[in-house]
C-alpha cells in the first residue's frame, strides 16, 4: 500500500471532518448560556475528544494541544470555576485558531504564534498547566501571506462555503474512500486537476436534504400506490358503464320498437361500442403511464438512499492505529484484519456503527486476546488476531468481530453477575449457556474488579446493544473457550425506505421489518405444543413459542380462527410465532418517526408510514417484542412473598409518571407521586417512604439536587434512591451516583424486570 497517499488521504478526511466538527462545536459553546447548557456541554467535550485523539493520531499536535486546553476551559465552566460568559468567548475564538490550524497542516504539526497564545488564553481562563506539544519547537514568525491566501470574507465564502451541521459527502466510493486508487494521486505535475476531477464527481448536501428527499421518496411512492388504486377503480367504473350498455342492447331486440326509433337505436349502440373502445385505450395508457411512474419514483428512492450510504471505510481506517496503540499499552501484539471495508453504510448511522465497533474492538483487545506468554503457553500464535469482516444480505448489513482469544466462559460470567448483585445464586444456575453470555449485555455487567484505562467501567456491551437495536437491528454472540469469540451486528444498510410486510389486527395494519421476518404461516391444531407451561409450535422442526401479537401490545382480540395466520419472526437466536387476524401486503415504506406523544416512546413501536387507502400503519420494533416473549416464554421460579413498599415516584412528566407508576404497581407496590424536586422533599419530611424514584431534569429542583439533599439529611437519608433518566451516558451515569443514588437506570431500557432487579437489590 502507498503509505504516503494513504497519509495524504486521512489528513484530507480529518480536514473534512474537523470542519463539520468545529461548526458543531460552536453551535454547542453557544447552547452553553441557553437551558440546554448540559447536553450541550456534554456535545462539544465529546467532540472536542474526539478530534484530540484524531489530531494526535494523525501528528497534528498543535490541534491536539489547543483541544485539550479548550476541554479544560469546558470542564472549569461546568464545575463553576469559570463565568459562562467568559468560557463561551475564548472557546469561541479557540475555534477560529483551530479553523486556522485545519487549513494549514504544517502549523497543525508545529503550532504557530496565533495557536501558542491561544493555548496560554485558555490555560488563563481554565486554571489549568498549558499543555505542551511533545518535541515543539519554536515556530518562526510565518512570512506575510500573499492576498490570495487571505481573501475577502466575501470572497472566501464565495469560494469555501461553510459547512452546516450534519453535512454529509455524497462522493462516489471510489473517491471518498480510496483516493490512493486514482493515478494521479502520485502525480505532483497534476494535483489541480485531480482535485478538480474529484470535485466534478462529488458535492457536500446536508443530511436533512437528504432526509427530505427520503421521505418526499416515499410520499410519492404512497401516492403513486393511490394513483394505481384509483385507476382501478376507474377501469371497475367503465366495465359497470360497459355492462349496463350490453343490457340495454339486449333489451332493446326483444322490445317491439318502431322504424325510426331503431335506426336511433342503431347509432346509439355504434356510439357504445366506440365509447367502450376508448374507454378501453385509455384505460390502458393510463396503467402504462401509472406503472412507469411508479418505477421511476421507486428508483428515485433508490438512488437516494443510495446516495445515503458513506463507505464503512470511513470510520475503519481509524480502527488499525487504534487496535495498535491499545494492544501495546497492555504489552500485547494484535493484528488488525478488515474485509470489505469499502460497502457502504446510511449516513445517519455511521456514528452508532463507529460506536459500536470501538466498544467491540476495545473488548477483544482488553477481555478476548490473551497476553504473549499465556499464547505461547497454549500454543496459539504470539500475535492475536482480530478480524472485522462485512457483508450485505438482502437489505441487511452484517459486521462481525472476531478474535482468537480465550472466549467467553459461562460460569465466570455467572459469578461475576451474583458478585454484583444482577441476579442470585437460584437463578444463575437457572440460566442456559447462552442465557448466561447475554449476561454481558446488562447494564452495569463487567468482570473486571479495577477499572482500566479500556475497561471495567460497567459500560460497553449494553451500549452496543441499545445502540443497534435502535437502528432496528440484533447482536449475536457465538464463543467458545480459548478458542475466541465472534459478536455479529445486523443492522439495516439503509434508514430511508424499509421492506416490510403489513398484517392486520382487526381493522388496523400492522408493519414488521421483512428483514426480520423468517415465515408466514398457518398454525394447524396438530402443530401445537406446550413446554414448561407455554405455548409453542412446531416451525421447520423445532418448536417456537407461539404468541398472539394483539394481546401482547394491550390489544382486544386473539385467536379467532381453527387455523390462524401467524408470522414467524426472528431476532439474533430468538425465534416466535406471532398470531395475527391476517396478511395485507409487502411493500417498500418511507419510515416515519412516531408524532405526538401518544406513541411517542411507546413499547414496541418503532414508528409509522402512510399507505394508499389513507390508513397509517404503525410499524413495530422486533426487539422490543421478542424481550417480550422471551420474559413471557420463561419458567417463573417461586419465590418468597416480597415485601409492599411504599414508592415515592418523583417526575415533572404526567405521561412519564402514568408510565413509571403502573410498573411499580405491577410488582406490587404502592405509588405516590410528586411533580419536582422541591415538592418530593417535602413530601420526604411528612410520610414514611420505602423507596424514591425521581427523574433528572425538572424544575425548581432536579433529581441529582434532590438526591444530595435527601442524602445530606440525616432522617431520611437512609431512603434508596434510584434516578430514573434519559440521560444514558456514563458520564451522566457518574454524576447521578456521585450525587448519593443507590442505582441509576434509563428510562428507555425501563421494564418490569429491570425495575424488579433493582429494587429487590435495594431493599
């Protein structure tokens, strides 16, 4: 490989990319005075991470120097030791210096007199050491730049213009990914043209274009479904017009009519048979034009969400230094192999795939590749090996992870969950081999006993499972004791139209991902079984628990039929048979979320999409029903009567507290309710409480205060006190602990057996 135009390829990409990045972080630094201050401190510190650890992979030290400097300034501004005011201007002005230094990579490299006084501004501010760069040299003054290297604000947004949040390059694969692939990459008589070559090929849109473009695809799609259906109905009217003409002919030979009222007769049915043969042509004409519409319509969408799809190369390419760098902090020698790096992924999910695959790679590399000695013992290769392959089936996307590590084994997983109170010892023992490997995907779940620079944090595997089953799609895990472990993501390769198949439930339809669906079937009286107490069907074999989807989502109806319709769906290595009242179509939808709060956070659905007779279909998330079934499908083990407790449910949300509040009465316990912080610790002084539930961000006093105030005071602070929150990063994680909760879940991982979990736990 030419490692030179590989290098020249990635500080291109990190100039595109740091450009988006720092529109981001200036929409974000400005947020910081806004009632958003949290979440958009939260944003810019994550962004402003990630282009250090970039720019520092890359050697350019001065921008990872002056982002360091800028997240301190941020962390001084959130501790309260720097006016917002204050933090706001100079990181501002930090990014105008880090526009500079991503235009010019040399001063990137070395810093320059502009980037140095920068550092030392918001090493002023933060209170903190200015950072250095590792071998820095003094920079000499740069020589005076010719006009053209410092134009008109006019005329350099005329010539660059900026970049908004969220915009997307649209460049065909081969170009965006492997610049190196072009001749004239190595051409130092011809970068001009290559570039302008390139620049003829490929144009930035903002994602929203696309988005829009998406679901006006799908709009008219919908529409031109209605235009078919009403030309059908228009071919139904002439044959009704056709057949009422051939009735009145047939009448008017058995009727005695005068001459000259048949000559009359006669013009009249030559006028029939000529308003049937138009009728007839234009019938005809209409259908041809509708269905070529609708193809080109349907290839429209394609070609959008084709222009959707980023080459996964583009987060790839950062994995190999990555992988490298780990390994070796932990004296360890791992090889990096990527198959197929060059398929392409939608735009919107690139961020959750790249999330998901740090958190997988970092595993291999800290939990699955063992050390040189213990291989050399085991007589494995001193180097390990992980090797990351992708492949596409159907509309799906496949990425494994492999590694050739010691595995996964059951029963430490067993022990390391009783050790930190996710379950007990009866139920350890109660849980299959698999059952017992899902166990990595709890939150809080980690067999370390000391935090690490790469792991034991309690965060990871549950994070990449939220994240792809988000997206609408499953992880699966296969292992096997010192020989590795392989961990498969299946995920849809694109967000803008779905293939789904619509089934009925009474009057109302219903959509599945066609991806997930395994096989529509009849469930015969003969095929029935029942195992453990559930009910089951035999499907290719193997029996499959059999569930009637209207009951489940709290729907009327069930099983009305000898031989009901049921769809067999699928989701990682769960299989169910899902009863219905009946199949409509497979079609292509455009997805849209779900509006309002009336299905908005919803169990189960996923979002919605109009079809051509008006109705809407709600689209249902597979792997928010097979959680479902397999808690239904599992052997209740007896245990003691719990105790009543009495919960204090502490939320500004009426619909949030509805939600919260039937789940805790579900196990049993009494609810009160209190609509703030402020009104939750009065409450506290008056009545006895068992346990407190309370949400994070509420007026007058929000969950962390409330949870410091509460644990500050000696007659209550023995209380539990589990936050219940949308804020799902560990840092949010952290501070909620910090302020003295006893646990910290999140609201959209929130079910009866979470909640049971913690609660038996804590009291």
């Amino acid at each position: 490989m030419d490692t030179e135009a590989l290098k020249k390829s990635l500080l291109k990409k990190f100039q595109e990319v740091t450009a988006d990045r720092l529109q981001k972080i200036q929409l974000g630094v400005l947020d910081l005075e806004k009632e958003t201050a949290d979440q958009a401190a939260e944003d810019v510190a994550r962004e402003l991470h990630t282009m250090k650890g970039e720019a520092r992979m890359l050697g350019l030290a001065a921008i990872g120097q002056l982002a360091h400097a800028a997240e301190d300034v941020l962390r001084a501004e959130r501790e309260g030791k720097t006016a917002t005011e204050v933090a706001t201007d100079v990181l501002l002005r930090a990014c105008d210096v880090l526009s500079d230094l991503n235009e010019d990579l040399s001063g990137a490299n070395t810093g320059n007199p502009a980037s140095e006084e920068m550092v030392r501004m918001l090493a002023e501010v933060s209170g903190q050491t200015p950072p250095a760069i590792a071998g820095a040299r003094p920079a000499a003054p740069p020589p005076t730049p010719p006009p053209v290297a410092a134009p008109p604000v006019q005329a350099f947004v005329a010539a660059s213009p900026p970049r908004a949040p969220g915009a997307a390059s649209v460049a065909h694969a081969a170009a965006s990914a492997h610049p190196a692939a072009g001749a004239h990459g190595r051409d130092e008589e011809a970068p001009s043209a290559a570039k302008s070559a390139v620049a003829d090929r490929s144009i930035r849109v903002n994602v929203e274009v696309l988005d829009s473009l998406g679901l006006l695809a799908g709009d008219l799609l919908v529409e031109s479904a209605r235009g078919r259906l009403r030309s059908s109905e228009t071919e139904a009217l002439f044959e009704r017009f056709s057949r009422l003409g051939d009735r009145f002919l047939r009448l008017s030979e058995v009727v005695d009519i005068p001459n000259e009222v048949r000559e009359q007769l006669d013009r009249v049915e030559s006028d029939l048979h000529m308003l049937r043969d138009d009728a007839f042509r234009f019938v005809r004409r209409n259908d041809d034009g509708i269905n070529t519409l609708h193809g080109n319509l349907a290839k429209m969408a394609d070609h959008v969400a084709e222009a959707r799809l980023v080459p996964l190369a583009t987060v790839f390419d950062a994995f190999p230094r990555a992988v490298r760098e780990m390994s070796r902090a932990q004296g360890k020698e791992v090889d990096l192999v990527i198959e197929n790096a060059d398929i392409g992924v939608d735009r919107s999910m690139l961020s959750d795939v790249r999330d998901a695959l740090v958190h997988l790679l970092r595993n291999s590399v800290d939990h699955g590749v063992e050390s040189p000695d213990t291989r050399q013992q085991l007589g494995k290769p001193l180097n390990g090996r992980i090797r990351v392959r992708v492949r596409v089936d159907g509309d799906m996307l496949h990425i494994e992870v492999e590694d050739d590590g010691r595995g996964i084994d059951p029963e430490r997983l067993r022990q390391a969950a009783i050790s930190k109170g996710l379950i007990n010892a009866v139920q350890a023992a109660a849980l299959s081999e698999r059952e017992a490997i899902e166990l990595i995907f709890r939150p809080g779940f980690s067999t370390r006993d000391q935090v690490s620079e790469l792991s034991g944090r309690g965060v990871g595997m549950d994070v990449v499972k939220r994240k792809v089953e988000m997206l609408g799609g499953s992880v699966g895990v296969n292992s096997r004791i010192g020989r590795g472990t392989n961990i498969t993501l299946r995920l849809p390769q694109s967000l803008a139209l779905m293939k789904v198949l619509l089934v009925r439930l009474g009057d109302d339809v219903y959509g599945m991902p066609a991806a997930d669906v395994e096989a529509v079937m009849r469930v015969k009286p003969d095929d029935r079984l029942e195992i453990f107490g559930t009910l089951a069907v035999r499907h290719r074999g193997k029996p499959t628990a059999l569930v009637a989807l209207g009951p489940l989502l709290g729907l009327n109806g069930g099983n009305r039929f000898d031989k009901p319709p049921a769809v067999v769906v699928r989701h990682g290595e769960d299989h169910a048979a899902l009863v219905v009242d009946g199949f409509v179509d497979e079609r292509e939808v455009a997805v849209k979320p779900c509006g309002g709060e009336f299905l908005k956070g919803a169990p189960f659905i996923a979002g919605t999409a109009a079809l051509e007779d008006g109705r809407i279909a709600v689209l249902l998330h597979v792997p928010d029903i097979m959680a479902e079934v397999r808690r239904m499908a599992r052997p209740v083990t007896q245990a003691p009567a719990a105790k009543r407790l009495r919960v204090l449910l502490v939320d500004d949300s009426p619909i949030a507290r509805a939600t919260e509040g039937a789940l805790v009465k579900a196990l049993g316990h009494s609810v009160e309710e209190a609509q703030d912080g402020e009104e939750a610790y009065v409450k506290v002084q008056n009545d006895t409480y068992d346990l407190i539930l309370t949400d994070v961000q509420m007026p007058r006093l929000d969950g962390f205060s409330l949870t410091r105030r509460l644990k500050s005071t000696p007659a209550v602070a023995r209380i539990p006190v589990i936050i219940l929150s949308s804020l799902a990063s560990p840092e949010d994680k952290r501070r909620g602990l910090d302020a003295g909760a006893d646990a910290y879940l999140v609201k959209g991982e929130l079910g009866v057996e979470v909640l049971a979990q913690a609660i038996d736990r804590l009291t």
